[in-house]
C-alpha cells in the first residue's frame, strides 16, 4: 500500500519500506517536510499520478455566477495589507523586482494605519485555521474555477497546504508544548510562508520548490 503526504506529495509505498506505514511510531514525521503521520492519506491503486488531473476537472466544471447578495466584499486595512505583501511574495518568485517593491510599499503603508490586533491565544488560532480549512479555502477554490483563473488555483493549493501545516504544528504543540522547540528553530518561507521546526530549513521548500536560502530563521521567541 501507498500513503501520500498532504503537504509536500512524499510517497510512502509499503513494498519498498522495511515498516509498513500502520506499524510506524505516532510520532513519525515526513521526512521532506516534516509533516506528521496524520497528515498522510491511503493512494487507491486506481488513481492516475496526474497532478493536472484535479486541475483539469475543475477547469472543465460548468461555470457558475457566484452572487453575493448583491454587496461587495471590502477589504480591511489589515487585509489589504495582506494581501499586497503575499502579492509581493508572488512577483518576487517570478523575479519581477521593481513590481516587488511597490507591493510591498503599499503593504507597509496599509500596514501603518491598520489597527492594532487582538492577539489570540492557541485555541482561538486553531478556530481559525480549522474555519479556514472548511470554509475559506473551499469557497476560494470554486470562485477561482469558476473564473478559470490558474494562478488563483496554485494560490489556494499553496495555502492550503501551507495551513494543514499549521493545524498539524498546532496539534503537536498541544500535546508538547515548549518542548516541540528543544534543539530546534523555526523557518518560515518567505515565498509561501510554509513553516519549518527543525536545526536547518529544508533544502528545498516542500510547497513552492525554493531553495533552502528564502527561508527566514525566525528571532527572538518569547517563551513567556
């Protein structure tokens, strides 16, 4: 039998392992990405190894009107700003410097006269990240087939993937609190913001395939 991890597409087939998948510790992790055994999914023997096979039926799908009650959506402050520094993010992976650069001014500008945030406490992120994953990303991926926008798709998969990464760091710090960040730091990826705990990053982002130098070590943790 073969499993699948949900992050970054590691395979781990039975017939080529000296431990078959069920037999291994709770703790075992992807050794990619880091990923728990949790996040791994059973591969049918039937399914095609087409990555564009999704893409290709949703791209197909009939296309329909989305109405929102008639009301635009309106940004925040703190949405906009967001919003243009993931948008800088994407022009720096294409290396379109100059475009970059505005973005990210335009982020720092929202950024300065956004309100200050409630911080949240572990079980209120998790609430968040849980809704995002049932509702958020769910709804994305229908407006951006119905669109037949691409480059919206890759989005919405990155961060997807990027935030089942999250719930499964948050589940682990739950059950070991401080002790997960023994002899290890944690990387984040200034692409995707995919989220490493580990002594280096890995060489290759498991979800935007940058190398291991966009990763940023992240400072000065308060463990208070």
């Amino acid at each position: 039998m073969k499993y699948r991890c949900k992050i970054c597409g590691y395979i781990y087939d039975d017939s080529k392992e000296k431990v078959a998948f069920k037999d291994l510790p709770d703790d075992w992790t992807c050794p990619l990405c880091g990923a728990p055994k949790s996040m791994f999914e059973l591969v049918e023997d039937n399914e095609k190894p087409s990555k564009n096979n999704k893409a290709n039926t949703n791209l197909n799908a009939k296309k329909e009107i989305i109405e929102n009650n008639g009301e635009d959506y309106k940004l925040t402050v703190s949405e906009l700003s967001a919003l243009c520094s993931n948008l800088a993010r994407g022009c720096e992976k294409q290396y379109k410097e100059e475009e970059m650069n505005l973005f990210k001014d335009l982020a720092n500008c929202f950024d300065e006269i956004a309100p200050a945030q409630t911080s949240k406490n572990v079980d209120e992120l998790y609430h968040l990240i849980v809704e995002d994953l049932e509702e958020g990303f769910p709804d994305i991926e229908k407006a951006s087939t119905n669109a037949g926008d691409r480059g919206a798709q890759r989005v919405r998969v990155w961060g997807e993937k990027v935030t089942n990464m999250l719930k499964s760091l948050l589940d682990t710090y739950n059950k070991l609190g401080e002790k997960m960040f023994e002899n290890a730091q944690v990387w984040v990826c200034s692409i995707c913001g995919f989220v490493f705990i580990g002594e280096n990053p890995p060489q290759i982002c498991p979800v935007c395939k940058v190398p291991s130098w966009k990763f940023e070590k992240m400072e000065g943790r308060n463990n208070g």
